[in-house]
C-alpha cells in the first residue's frame, strides 16, 4: 500500500467502504465518472494531529538555541504628547538583553496596511491606551513580561475620544465620508404613505482566537530573515518587515502553517508582532519570539467596528418600502487599518435581502482614541445587515404586520432586483426559495401562533421567534485582490506536493484545496501532502479573507495540477498511441481503453522523458469591477445566500435569556466538503451570536478598556448554544464557474445570527405592540431590561 | 530553584524548577509536551486541561511544585500502542474541531466527564459540564456529540476489557 502522507488513517477509511462520515448531508452521489474526493465529508487535513496534540502552533515550534522573549511596552495613557520615557529600570531589570525604541527602526516606522498612519513604536505622541511604545528582549518571557512594566512614562495626556459622540464633536475621521445611493430619497420618503426614524447602536466584538498573537523571527545571513507569524496575511508581514528593516521584500521570508482562529482578527493585527519580533532580531542578531499574553492581545488589538446607525424609511401599510436612508457612523479607532474596506461592505450590505426603490446609504469612518477597529468575519457586512433588519422589525411594528410578512414583501424578486450599488441580484429564486423553504421546514406560522398565545398570557417571561434571511457579497471589494497562486510538484514516487497561498485557520481550507487536487490526478487524498504557507513559494499573495480562500486557492491548485496532468497525459498518450482526451485519471490510476498503469509509474516515466512535474497555477477572479470614485460597477462575483429562524425566552424582569431553537437553511453552493462546511455555519452563527448577545467591549471614560478577558468578556460556552440546533445545506450549484460549482461559506453564516437579535425584539414587543422595540446590540441582559422598561415592562 | 519529582504520561521525571513555574511551562517547556495549549493565561479558557492523578486540571493554574509524587497525564499520553483513545477517534471521525487549538483541552475535560459521570451521557450534561472549556470555532454541537459517542466507545472499551 502506497504510504500515507497525512498519517491521517484515510487510506483505511477508503478501505473499510462505509462513508467518511454520517455528516454526509449535501454529498452528491458517486459512481461512474463523477468526482471522487470532492463534495465529500473529509475530516479536517489535521484532525488526527489535532486530537493528540500534536499539531504544532507557533508557540510550540523548538526555538533556536539562543531565542530572547519580547514584552511590549504599553501607553499608561489613550491620547496626548509623549513628554518623557525614562527606560533605565527597564534595561536594569534581571533578564533584559536589549530594549528597543522607535529610534532603533532603520526604515520607516510604519505598519499600516496602506495610509502610513499608524506606528510600530510610538515616537512623538500616543493615540490609545496600551499602545505599544518600547519593547523588551530578555532571556525569558517572564523577564520580559516583568521589565516591560518599568518603564517610567509620562504623558501630556488629553480627553480621548471613545464614542461616536467624542469623535463627532472634534469631528476627526480616519479617512473621508463615502456616498452612494440610487433615486431621490428626500423626495420618496415625503411621498411615502408612512416614514420612521430609528437609531441603533451596535457595538464591537473581540476576536477571542484561542490561539494569541505570536510571531518568532530567525535571522539569517545576508540580511536574510525568516518571520513564523501566526497570520492571515503573509505578503503583509513580509511587506511590513521589509519597510520596518528598510531591506527589500525578497529577504523577508513570512511562514504559517495554521492558526488557532483568526476570524480578521490576524489580516491586518498580526503584522505588528511579526514586524516587532524581526527588529529585534535585527537589532540583537538573535532569534526573538513575541507571544502577547490575552490580556494585552484584548488591548492591543482591533476588533469588529462599533457602530451607530441612524435611519428613516418610507414604507406603505403593507410594510412594502420605498426609501432607506442611512447613516452609518463608525468607530475605527485610531488609524484608518481597514476600515476603507469595512465599511465600504457595511453599506453593500445596508440592503441585506431587500429591495430598495431609492436609497441613500452613507458613511462616516471616525477617529477614537481605542485600538485600531480592523477585519472581523463578516468584514462591516453584518452591522448593515442588522440595521435593516431592526428597520424592518420597526415596520412590523408600526404596521401590525408578522416580521416574516414584512420581510418577504420586501425580498429581492424579479424586476426588484438591483441594488443600492446598481449591481443585479441574479438568484431572486434562490433568496426565496431558502426563506420559503425555511419557512415551512421550522414550522415558522404554527411556531408565531403558539408564541403569540403564549405572550398573551401576560406573564414576565415572553417568547420571541424570528425569521431572517442573509445576502451576501463574495470578493474582496478592492478588486486586484482577487487572485492566488498555487505551486504543486508532483515526485516520481507518485506522492504529491501541494502549496498555495491561502492559510489555514481552522476553516478546512486546505483540506478543501487538497480534495481538488486529488481530484485532479485521480489519487488518494493521502498521497497529496500539504505544506506550509510561506511567500517564498507563493509570492504577492492576498490575504485569506472574504470568505475566499477556497473559490481563489481551490482555482489556482486545480489550474496547477491540470497543467501537470496534461503533461503527464501527453506522456501516456505517446505510449499507448492514444489521444490524449482519452487518458482517464481515477483510483490512483491512469488508464487508456485497456492500457492502465498507476500514478506513479506514469511520473516515473514522464520524468525518465524529461517531461517538468511540477507547476504553478494561477486564478484571477472574472466578472468583477468595482469603481468606488463613481460607485458602479459589479464588485462582487456572486452573493452567497441563507435564513435561519430563531427562538428564544426571555425574562423581562431580569432581561435573562435563552436561546431554545434555531434552524437554518443556508447555501454553499455544491458544497466541496459538506462537513466542513456545516462545522462552519455552525460555528459562525454562534460567534455571531455571541456578537449580539453576551459580548460587550466596555471602555472606562479614559480609554482603557474594562473587558479584557474571558473573566469580564462573555463568549458563548457550551451551555449557552441551544441544544436544538438544526442546519441544512439548501441543495444548490453556483450559477458562476467557481470551483465545482461551490460557493463560500466563511463568513455568510455569522449573520444567521440577526434572526436572534430579532426574535428577542419580538418577545420585547409583546409587552407594547404596536411600538418599535427601543434594543440595541449586544443585547445583553441590562440592554433588554433597559428595553423592557422603555416598553412599560420590566416590573 | 527546586526540584519537582512526578510522573508523566507514564514516565518519571525529576526537574529543578523555580518554585513559581506553573505546571502547564514545566510540561511545555521543560519537557516540550506542546500538546497542552495556553489560550486565556487565566484559567478560564481551558485549553491546558490535563489530568493530575486522574483528575482535570488547568495547568496553567497549577504550580509545578504542588505536583510533587503526583501523576500527570496529557493529551500525548493517553492512545495506547499506537491506536488513538476512544475519545481522541470521536473528535475526529465527529468533526469536533476546527482550528483545534482548543482540542486537547476539551478531549481531556471529555475524558473526565467520563469517568466521573459514567458513559451514558446525555446531551445536557455534557453541555453543562463542558462549560470551563471555550471553542471559538465550532459553535460546540460537533463537539458534544463527539463527547457523547466517545463516552460510548470507551464503553465498548470497558466490556471488552472486562471480558
């Protein structure tokens, strides 16, 4: 038997001839010529490593003889002048090697993604309390964790911003207000029958990876240097480090074999670490490893941007409208970092799933004194999706109307089907299909009838049930992003190499990537090894976001692989005399009418013929254009669509909670890996969840934030996920060519999670129909007894 | 500095420590027992449970000194002869992990689960008493029905054994 390069056990899961798994929902049939690996339940390329622990993360690489520790320096203080930093105590604690400043720096102190706005070190002034100003290098992290507190700083410190208000009154942006909009809005919403104004305040949300930011440098020689970083975006470190080191790219090398989690949270925020851990190997001319503990990761890090959304809409006495006008105001913190993007989709989403005969969606990106606002699943998407979801809640209200009857006047249909952006929904059938369908299937109208009658009863508990659907973009807006590259060799033992630019999070990418070319070459998935994402294979890489990792990587390893199998088949061709179209790859064999040979003995040959086994491939994404200056264009290749229905309990005396039901119907297309795929609406709808729920950023009146860590900051816990918990794949095949038809699935699902947020408005309603529900996000307890209050309950 | 004598995954070990090393830095550390992961620092995200005489245990929350004589088990040390533990095969044939840094933890507080609450456990129960271990990945449903079919399978386990 061919050996197994995974170590994974695959190859007696294929012997044994059951099914990889029971989670098998959504697998299309096998048998004749169909595919063979994808579309198919595989466990995670890890998985067999990650239940005996040995799955390496950065953290547990052996570190090079010599390695110091770094600790970082933080701000005492959120905004002002640096007027004296005096780290003498700091270079005389026990331990401590070397300290380093921005003055240490040899090229530009500048880590920001684009706009030079945001230091690596503090030099002049500080913008937000933790900030990193000083870094320690000592023998040992707790000598470094201990020196790094010395330092004797002083500030001229100001009031900092730290809401909407603040940053409203000095009026201070990051990046210019932004624009876009379809018809006169002024004048629909005078000639609607009906008009509300609403505000909703949303908040932030922590990334909460398990696995901390990390990053280990090696020096090398030359100026050469090799950076592990625990990050999404490899080229960005690489870039960052070279203009932080002033060397040119190629002697950065920027490694990752997996995260523990990332969720945006490692985009952009990862690159600091990694950029810090080189300079002081720079400096020092030793290894240096940076693993930030969790209470300074929560302090330095950005998180998913807070909001306040200020809204009117015009609407008739069926709850149809006819004019959104939106304000989206938002917390970016103290550089632009990606914010440009993030709230850019915020408004692409402002419709969700509804049409908007005129619309005015417009943006604000304000400066506040607190970390960096930066990339969070769902990238802005879910903010807009959750004001349009509470506006069409307040219609229900105001109109009588079931939500659910509301929402499905106000669905994308045929000839109400372009957006806000003039970009055309093309699968109005499948929105509806998946909230019919969903409809039907969670037994929604009976379910409405019996809460009602509960809620009628009158007592403090009330129940809630809502139904909501999710519309989302998949593509990075800044268009030249959407490319990838792959590098895959094939040895003449047959067994495989597979490489590309996409990381690995825990999202099942390179599993996903695998089964594509397995499929490709006609072999077992444990002949095809994966390896570790590193720019020196696959260079100028976007980052792995948007939900895109397997439409783009998926793509450029399929082109890679094809380019060698037709190599390989030409080969075979020559042999057999045969055409080439004949030669068939399938079961580890490569075979012509009634010639056959293995996989292996093929490469051999080939390379015996001088024939080149090994290819890069490469994807650009087609049909897409976006120009943000004039507002037209098609920016993203496809929406990804789903709907879940949420019910939960509520206690308006103590504004407790429970989720106790929610079913979900979402589309990934033909999905590649139905496993892997439900594992990731599963888990996106409880963070998103969590985000709307129990986990609330709260910063003191100086800019410290007060919830930084686990023990104040509430992220859901087994017991918190409600144990009837239903999610089917919608049977689907992508209208566009993407990979075998499937679609993406990062990141749609968290928002699955607004059907929560809404079904506790709607159990808050029956205390004052008639009335919008005055809830803002997270609804936590306090926030729904504050609600309640408002209502006339909560007493 | 002191010295810590205790046994490991089957395996006596002597160390001299600083008497402030937590258990978790003497396993990762001293003896390059990776699989034990730090995730909160704080004792509150549980992915450094291992077992201390049989017991779940934060080991981040644990000097290394109080487990003089005691007998310490981690994620590395509990498949047999090459054949992975009952609850280890569940976690994987069930999808119980995504980025699985979070995984050692929960397969160890499994294991614990089991040998406190015995090996028909119901959904409930494993909700509950999974609440010390955070997954930011999963959503958790994957991972209780890996818990509940790995309790299972270390029944099968026991009959066989007892026979």
């Amino acid at each position: 038997m061919a050996a197994d390069l995974q170590g994974d056990g695959l190859t007696r899961a294929e012997g044994s001839g059951r099914p990889p798994h029971p989670v098998d929902r959504g697998a299309v049939p096998r048998g004749g010529d169909g595919p063979v690996h994808v579309h198919r339940a595989y466990p995670h390329d890890s998985a067999h490593l990650h239940v005996q622990g040995a799955a390496s993360y950065l953290d547990d690489l052996l570190e090079p003889e010599g390695t110091l520790h770094l600790a970082v320096g933080m701000s005492p203080a959120a905004r002002g002048r640096i007027a004296a930093m005096d780290l003498a105590p700091v270079r005389a604690a026990p331990g401590v090697v070397r300290v380093v400043t921005a003055g240490d720096i040899p090229g530009r102190n500048d880590i920001s993604p684009a706009l030079g706005d945001e230091t690596l070190l503090a030099d002049t002034h500080v913008a937000f309390h933790g900030q990193a100003m000083f870094l320690v290098a000592a023998t040992t992290r707790d000598a470094a964790r201990r020196a790094a507190r010395l330092g004797r700083i002083e500030i001229e410190a100001q009031e900092p911003s730290v809401t909407v208000e603040d940053a409203e009154r000095r009026d201070e942006r990051v990046l210019p207000d932004y624009a876009f909009g379809r018809g006169d809005v002024a004048t629909a919403l005078k000639a609607a029958p009906r008009m509300l104004e609403g505000r909703l305040r949303i908040g932030g949300q922590e990334h909460f990876y398990l696995e901390g930011q990390a990053a280990l440098a090696i020096p090398g020689e030359d100026g050469a240097i090799l950076v592990h970083s625990s990050t999404q975006h490899p080229t960005e470190v690489q870039h960052v480090v070279a203009r932080i080191l002033n060397v040119p790219d190629a002697l950065v090398t920027c490694e990752v074999r997996r995260m523990g989690g990332a969720f945006g949270g490692k985009e952009s925020q990862a690159t600091q670490w990694a950029a810090l851990a080189a300079l002081a190997a720079r400096v020092t001319g030793r290894p240096c490893k940076l693993r930030l503990d969790r209470d300074d990761d929560f302090a330095l890090t950005g998180k998913r941007h807070d909001f306040r959304v200020d809204y009117r809409l015009g609407f008739d006495a069926d709850g149809r409208v006819s004019a959104y006008d939106v304000d989206f105001l938002a917390c970016c913190g103290h550089s632009a970092d990606l914010s440009q993007g993030v709230v850019d989709r915020t408004m692409f989403h402002a419709d969700n799933a509804y049409f908007l005969p005129a619309a005015r969606v417009a943006s604000r990106r304000l400066k506040t004194n607190t970390v960096s606002n930066t990339a969070f699943r769902g990238f802005g998407g879910p903010q807009g999706m959750l004001a349009i979801e509470k506006a069409m809640d307040d219609v229900a209200r105001l109109t009588g109307r079931d939500p659910l009857d509301v929402r499905l006047a106000n669905l994308y249909a045929p000839g109400r089907d372009e957006t806000p952006f003039g970009m055309k929904v093309e699968e109005t059938d499948t929105l509806r299909a998946i909230m019919e369908g969903l409809e039907r299937s969670s037994g929604y109208r009976e379910r409405r009838a019996q809460v009602d009658a509960f809620n009628a009863g009158g007592g403090w508990l009330r129940r809630g049930l809502a139904l909501t659907p999710v519309k989302f973009g998949i593509s990075f807006t800044l268009t030249h992003l959407n490319q990838a590259g792959a590098l895959v060799h094939v040895y003449t033992d047959g067994s495989v190499q597979l490489n590309h630019g996409g990381t690995e999070m825990g999202q099942g990418l390179y599993r996903k990537v695998a089964q594509v070319v397995a499929e490709e070459f006609g072999i077992g998935l444990e002949r095809v090894r994966i390896t570790a994402t590193t720019t020196d294979k696959v260079p100028n890489t976007s980052p792995t976001a948007a939900s895109a990792g397997s439409d783009l990587n998926g793509m450029a390893a399929k082109v890679a692989a094809s380019t060698i199998r037709a190599r390989m088949a030409g080969i075979a061709a020559a042999l057999w005399g045969v055409d080439e179209e004949a030669v068939r790859f399938r079961d580890g064999m490569v075979a012509a009418g009634a010639e056959s040979m293995t996989f292996a003995d093929l490469a051999r040959a080939c390379h015996q013929q001088r024939v080149h086994l090994s290819a890069t491939g490469f994807y650009r994404t087609p049909n897409i254009t976006w120009d943000r200056a004039s507002a037209t264009g098609r920016p993203f290749f496809y929406f990804a669509y789903g709907a879940a229905c949420a019910e939960v309990l509520v206690d308006t005396l103590t504004g407790e909670n429970r989720v106790t039901r929610v079913d979900i119907l979402h589309d990934v297309g033909a999905s590649l890996n139905p496993a892997i795929d439900i594992g990731q609406i599963e888990g996106g709808f409880v963070q998103g969840m969590g985000w709307l729920t129990t986990e609330e950023l709260v910063y003191a009146p100086d800019g410290r934030l007060l919830t930084h860590a686990p023990a104040t900051y509430k992220i859901p816990v087994s017991s918190d996920v409600p144990a009837d918990f239903r999610v089917e794949l919608f049977p689907n095949s992508a209208r566009q060519d993407t990979i075998y038809r499937s679609k993406a699935v990062g990141e749609p699902p968290v928002m699955l999670a607004n059907s929560v947020f809404c079904a506790i408005a709607d159990a808050l309603a029956s205390l004052d129909p008639g009335r919008p529900v005055p809830l803002d996000a997270p609804a936590t307890p306090e926030a729904i007894l504050n609600a309640a209050l408002a209502l006339g309950g909560g007493r | 500095m002191t010295t810590v004598t205790l046994t490991v995954n089957g395996q006596s070990v002597t160390q001299a420590i600083d008497p402030r090393t937590l258990l978790v830095q003497l396993l990762r550390e001293n003896l390059r027992l990776t699989g034990t992961h730090v995730g909160c620092d704080t004792s509150q995200c549980g992915a450094c449970v291992v077992h201390v005489n049989g017991v779940s245990v934060k080991s981040c929350t644990m000097l290394a000194a109080q487990c003089e004589g005691a007998s310490v088990t981690t994620i590395e040390g509990i498949a047999q002869g090459g054949q992975l533990h009952p609850m280890q095969e569940a976690f994987r044939e069930h999808h119980g992990l995504q980025c699985g840094y979070c995984t050692p933890g929960m397969i160890m507080s499994a294991i614990d689960i089991v040998n406190r609450k015995g090996t028909a456990l119901d959904e409930e129960t494993v909700r509950h008493e999974l609440e010390g271990n955070i997954c930011r990945c999963t959503g958790y449903h994957n991972i209780v029905k890996a818990v509940i079919a790995g309790a299972e399978a270390m029944a099968g386990g026991m009959r066989q054994a007892a026979e």
